[in-house]
C-alpha cells in the first residue's frame, strides 16, 4: 500500500478493526534465519579513523536505490576531523553509522576506546514487531530492511527499538524513517560484496561473515589472549541476538551499550501492548477528520457572519444617503 493511499483507506479499516478482524504486527515472532549474514566489531582495534562512515556516506549517495536509502552526500574532508568525537553523538537522518570515542575508566580514564554504532539487525527486530504497516522486514541474509513506500510516520519503531537508532527525517515534506541497511540493496544488486563499512576499514575491527561462523571467531578472540577481552560476546543473545557482535577490552557499559537490555526477544515483550496499535492508527484519520471537518464549518460559519455584518453595514449607510 502506498502510504498516500493509507489515509484514504483508514476510515474503510476502523471498521474491520473495530470487527475484531485487524491484526498487530505485534503477534507475529520472527525466528531468525539460518545462515545469516552479520557483522563483527572488535573495540580493541577500531582506531577511531572514521573511514567506515566515509565509506557509508559514499555507498548511500552515490549508489542508491531507493529514495529512503539515499543520504545527503558529505565532504570526504569532514570525516578526516577526529578532534569532536565524543560519546553522545548518535546516528540521524543523514548518517547511518558513526563511530563514537570513550574515556572508560577500564582504560585508566585516559586511554580512548571506540566503538562504532549503527543498527544492530536485531534476528526478531523489535522495529519490525511494532511497525503496524510491515515496513519493517527481517531478511534471510540477515539485515532488516525498510521499505518508505508503505510507512504511515508513525514513529512506533523509534519507540520499541532498545538501542534508539531508527531516526526520522523531520525536516522532509515527504519524510521517511532512516537506519542503516548493511549494505543489503548494493549487495542484492550486485553493487557491492559486503558492507561499505567493512571494505572501509584499515584495521580489520570490522568482520563480515554468517552469524555462527562470527560467534566462533568472537569466542577464539577471547581465548587466544587472556584478560584482553570482556569474556563476553554482545548481541549473541541480547534481545534474542543481534547480526551484529560486539567484543570488547571494556566493560560494554562503558562504550555506550547497555548490558540491562536482557534476553528477550521484542516480539515476545510487544504483542500483548501492541494489540491496539491498528486500531488507534486506523481511528486516528477519522479523529483527525472530524476535527478538520468542525474547524472548516466554524471558518465558514465566521466567512458568512462577516460578509453579512458588511452587508448590513453598507445597507446602513445607503439608508442614511
């Protein structure tokens, strides 16, 4: 459904929401698939060079596909600054990864450590269980996807995602919500062989592969060097497991990743809250509507008591001549 045509069709909906008959992406699990595909990041090496958001910016401006997989282009120079990195930045509308730079107290306090942020292709995404319009799709090959063309503007998937990465575009007349896609278009078209990010990277903190086999390399990592790693693999199980890893020299709570987030996974926390979520989108037109509709007849009503008052005016001072 194009999205221009939702708000024609809600009014016709509520009716079969009000049946009983409409049903919450919410009740839908996603499982996972097997022999994904996914991306590793070792904190240890990222040297917080910024070529993974260059090669991000790139890939997007230059070879998109769709308009709600197209970034702003950027000056390559502005990558080459390091010296605002800091650890509150967050991804937008306009990059789909960056990578942050932390002081952690792990490290002496005076050591950085960095780590690279983007969406984290959840195997039962949580943007997916609430977006209403299934705009929101978990691929085989591991990445989830959006698709514009369907999205009402809701924002409900900025709401469930645990890591607040999905970012809308407030300032567009035809806005779209925007999170990074792991490169799926280019490398379903044959455009690219793995993510910009990590074809960008010059110290291999970056890692493409299937999930299992990544697992197994993050594990080996922790067992060939004792003590250089947090024995622990983020996002092997965090939220029902993630496509993309994380391991780390510090505590993961100390590069900006919650360790409270459990292990979950979305679909099983949202279905019963987002029971409704079709309901009230489809009943909301109608609402709006009404409103629209008394706002027009009062303006009307106004229209017609001001050229009645002229009127009567203008008769007032034919009478006195």
């Amino acid at each position: 459904m194009n999205r221009r045509h939702f708000l024609g069709l809600a009014g016709a909906a509520t009716a079969t929401a009000l049946t009983g008959q409409a049903n919450a992406a919410g009740g839908h699990s996603f499982n996972g698939y097997p022999n994904s595909y996914g991306v590793l990041f070792d904190a240890s090496r990222c040297i917080g060079c910024r070529q993974c958001e260059l090669g991000c910016n790139q890939i997007n401006s230059e070879n998109v596909t769709k308009p709600w997989t197209t970034l702003p282009k950027k000056d390559p120079k502005s990558f080459e600054d390091t010296k605002g990195m800091n650890d509150k930045a967050r991804t937008d509308a306009t990059m789909y990864t960056l990578v942050n730079k932390y002081m952690p107290a792990a490290a002496g306090g005076k050591t950085p450590v960095y780590k690279k942020a983007q969406c984290f292709h959840c195997k039962e995404p949580a943007c997916a269980s609430a977006c209403f319009v299934k705009a929101f799709t978990k691929t085989p090959e591991g990445a989830v996807v959006y698709d514009g063309s369907v999205c009402v503007g809701c924002r409900y998937c900025m709401v469930a995602c645990p890591w607040n990465v999905p970012a809308y575009e407030y300032d567009k007349l035809i806005p779209y919500v925007q999170k990074c896609h792991m490169c799926h278009p280019h490398i379903k078209a044959g455009k690219a062989k793995l993510p910009a990010c990590v074809s960008s990277c010059p110290m291999e903190a970056l890692v493409w592969g299937k999930r299992e086999d990544l697992i197994k390399e993050a594990w080996a990592r922790i067992g060939q060097v004792p003590g250089r790693y947090i024995p622990h693999v983020y996002g092997e199980r965090e939220m029902g497991g993630t496509n993309w890893l994380y391991i780390s020299s510090v505590p993961f709570t100390q590069i900006g990743l919650p360790e409270n987030v459990g292990n979950t996974p979305a679909p099983e926390l949202t279905s019963g809250a987002l029971g409704l979520v079709p309901l009230v989108a489809c009943l909301w037109p109608v609402l709006l509507g009404g409103i629209w509709q008394i706002t027009k007849w009062k303006d009307k009503r106004a229209e017609d008591e001001k050229q009645q008052a002229v009127a009567e005016a203008l008769a007032a001072e034919r009478a006195k001549k």
